[in-house]
C-alpha cells in the first residue's frame, strides 16, 4: 500500500477534477491530524485519499463505499483502512467509528468540502481564511446546500475538539497545499 497505488486508483475510477481535489483535501486534513496524534500518517493519508474513489460509479447509498470496499479488499488494502472508509457512511450501521484514524475521517470528509465551497467565493481563496468566515457560512442553508453541517459539528465534537479549532486545523492544513487544491 503506497500512495502512488492509491492515486492511480482514484484516477482510474474518478474522472471528476472537483472529486479528486476533494480526496486530495480529505487526504492534506488526515495527514495533518496523523502528525499532530502521532500517528502513520501515510496511512491516515491513503485513507483520506480513497475514501470516496468509489462515488462516481457508485453513488447511491449502500454502494458507495461498499463497492470500493470490495475493490480495495482485492487489492490487498489493510482491513483498518477498509474499515475506516466504510466507517465514514453513516447509513452503515454495521459499522461505527472505533478509532481515531476512523473519526478524523468522519470529520474531515464534510469539512474539506465545505471549507472548499467557502473558499471559492474569496477572492483571496484560502488564504487568510479563519473559522469564524466558515461557522458564518454555515448559517447560511443555501450555500453549499449540500454539504451536512451536522457531520461537521458531530465530527468535531466526536473528536473532543471545539469546532472552530477543528475548522481552523482544517484550513490552515489545506492552505498550505492551496496550489494543489486550486485554492490559490
């Protein structure tokens, strides 16, 4: 399992620019977290990386991530990194966030989307973003309408971090990869 496998993984099963720079902020914020808990970040970076390969060919719920289970279950992914993809659907039952690297995805996933969405709306993108902008956003049920705003509040809270230090973590992660994420 490396990075370079994963990659070529996403892009043989996701056309979509827009998903791939998705997986790619899911991949920055986990990694990011990796090294702040001490933990493998190649593997909390791969994890965030793949979450969502699957969604383009299979969008509806329970296929995705079900169907990318099974992919990555064939190509010898470890079970903890099928486990904490699988763990961030919360229409899997059979499949509560145990662990820190499942959480971190949990509330990662909706948050990186969102914090894309308000970024492209500023002219000066992720730079200088702070929390506050973002919570502000929030508010605002029109905007980025589908993102779930609960998923990031309950993933922030499940974590045990306030959410807007969560957010900013977030931010500042991505902000430092915005050249990648055409957030520049």
């Amino acid at each position: 399992m490396n990075r370079d496998e994963a990659f070529a993984l996403v892009c043989e099963y996701t056309q979509s620019d827009s998903l791939r720079r998705h997986m790619l902020a899911v991949e920055i914020a986990m990694r990011a977290y990796a090294r702040k808990l001490g933990e493998d970040e190649e593997k909390w970076g791969i994890v965030g990386l793949l979450h969502d390969f699957d969604y383009e060919r299979w969008p509806d719920p329970p296929n995705h991530p079900l169907k990318g289970s099974e992919i990555l279950r064939e190509r010898g992914y470890p079970d903890d990194v099928i486990y904490a993809i699988k763990s961030h659907a919360d229409y899997l039952e059979d499949c509560p966030r145990v662990s820190s690297m499942d959480k971190v995805l949990y509330a990662c996933d909706e948050l990186a989307g969102f914090v894309t969405a308000c970024a492209m709306v500023r002219p000066e993108r992720l730079s200088g973003m702070k929390a506050k902008s973002v919570r502000k956003k929030m508010k605002q049920k029109s905007f980025a309408a589908a993102i779930h705003r609960d998923d990031i509040v309950n993933g922030a809270e499940d974590l045990g971090v306030e959410l807007n230090e969560h957010i900013q973590f977030v931010i500042d992660a991505m902000a430092q990869r915005a050249e990648e994420l055409a957030l520049a």
